[in-house]
C-alpha cells in the first residue's frame, strides 16, 4: 500500500483527544462541532474513529456529535495513575457510559501488578468490564499497559495477555503521561500477544499505540507493525486505533501537500 493511501486509513483510526486540565464544556463541544464540520472542508477523507475526553464530557460529545459513527471515548478507572480504590473506578467508568461513551479506556492496576499481585490486576478489568457491559453491552473495553513502566519484554507480555484474558477489547500502549510512551518495540510485543491469544482463542482483540506518535512516518510504523504480525483484517477502526491527536493535522498536511492546522 502506498504511503498516502496508509495516511487516508489511519485518519479514520484515530481518537482525536482532549485530556486537559484547562478542558471546558464549551471547548469539547466546540472540537466536535469541528469534527461535525469536517466534511464540509475534506468530503474525500474519514472522520476520527472517535473524540476521547475525560468521563465528565462523555455527554457533550454524545450529544453534539452529528453521527453516531463517531464514537465516544472516556479514559476512566482514575487516568492515568489507576490510583484509587476499585468502588470509585467502577462508578466513574459507568456514568461514562450511562452518560453515552461507547468506549472506555482504563489504566491496568500497576499497583497491584508491579507488586506481582495479577489476579488483583486482572479482577479490576474484570468487574469494570462487567460493569459497563451491563449498562450497555456493545461498550468497548481498552487497557492501557503504560509500556513505559513494564521494564522487560515479560511483563509487556504477561500485561498483554492479563488483560486479554480478563475480557479487554483491545490493549494500549501508553496514557501518553510518562515517558517513554507508545515504542515500536512495545508495539510488536503487544502484536505477537494479540495474534497468539487470537490464535488460542479465536477472539479477535484490537491494538493501540497512543503517546508521543505525531508524524506520518509514525503511522506508517505502526501500520506495518500490525499488518505485518497481525494481518490485513486487524487494518480496520474496530481493531487498530491511535491516540495521536497531533498526528490529524500532519497527516491531512501530508495528503494535500499544504500545512493544514484543522484540527
């Protein structure tokens, strides 16, 4: 596939994110009101996969988005540090979704996983998974492993499958909020993860690399990673996301040989 047509496909896998402590009502709804917009400027191109804002916004993206195409992301269980007691996580993950989030991003319990306590790491996904899913039961489950704290190829992988086995709907690299962030290395670890838990299982559990990804090249990166350990069905939103905000604008600058500042 040629690089432009690898740009196109991962506009349309992107979740477009605000995570900041400056965030207002009137500033998530005016980005989707963007995003709503965005055909008017680009027919030819997709909208982000989803708009990924703190649990309180769920509602003004749910209900200011123009289709239900764009999907509404949270990052809940206490992002980023997953430093609370499991009651709170789980009420702030399911007034997300009774509030409208399709999709939910968690941070996997370091605390208890770095303690070598997996069972209490892998019951945390497992009751905020079933939480969500009995509010709305098509809801998307991401666990975010934060790479950048697991020191060994092992613990990528024992992270990987944990939260795999606990019922994720996909794995994520990184918040974004420590370095390092999202890495080529910790991504093809994850992939080879995904593909022999898909082979074991059958099930088919999507991938995420998100912090500090922002140029074309990025993309390309991780496209080959998954399309090359994973395969052409993983090339599709319901299974490959970024959390590369800041890679919308250079893409879309990439495709018409302009600078674009859109998003």
């Amino acid at each position: 596939m040629e690089n432009k047509e690898i740009y196109k496909a991962v506009l349309g896998m992107i979740d477009l994110t605000s995570l900041n402590g400056s965030d207002t009502y009137s500033k998530i709804a005016a980005m989707t009101e963007k995003v709503n917009r965005f055909h008017d400027t680009f027919p030819d191109y997709p909208l982000p996969a989803s708009i990924c804002v703190y649990p309180n916004f769920a509602k003004t993206v749910a209900l200011t988005r123009a289709t239900d195409e764009l999907h509404v992301t949270v990052v809940g269980g206490c992002f980023p540090a997953s430093q609370s007691p499991l009651s709170v996580k789980v009420a702030e993950c399911t007034a997300a979704v009774a509030d409208g989030a399709d999709e939910v991003d968690i941070v996997l319990a370091l605390n208890s996983f770095l303690d070598n306590n997996y069972e209490a790491a892998r019951q945390e996904i497992i009751e905020i998974g079933a939480a969500i899913r009995d509010i709305r039961p098509a809801v998307h489950l991401k666990v975010i492993l934060e790479t950048g704290a697991l020191q060994t190829k092992s613990l990528i992988e024992d992270a990987s499958f944990l939260a795999m086995e606990a019922g994720a709907d996909f794995i994520k690299t990184s918040t974004g909020k420590m370095q390092p962030a999202a890495t080529p290395e910790a991504a093809q670890i994850m992939c080879e993860c995904i593909r022999e838990y898909h082979n074991r299982t059958g099930r088919m559990v999507g991938f995420k690399p998100a912090g500090g990804i922002a140029t074309p090249e990025d993309a390309v990166t991780y496209w080959n990673i998954v399309s090359e350990t994973l395969g052409e069905a993983w090339l599709d939103k319901r299974y490959f996301r970024f959390g590369a905000s800041r890679m919308a604008n250079n893409l879309l600058s990439a495709l018409e040989e302009r600078e674009i500042k859109y998003y």
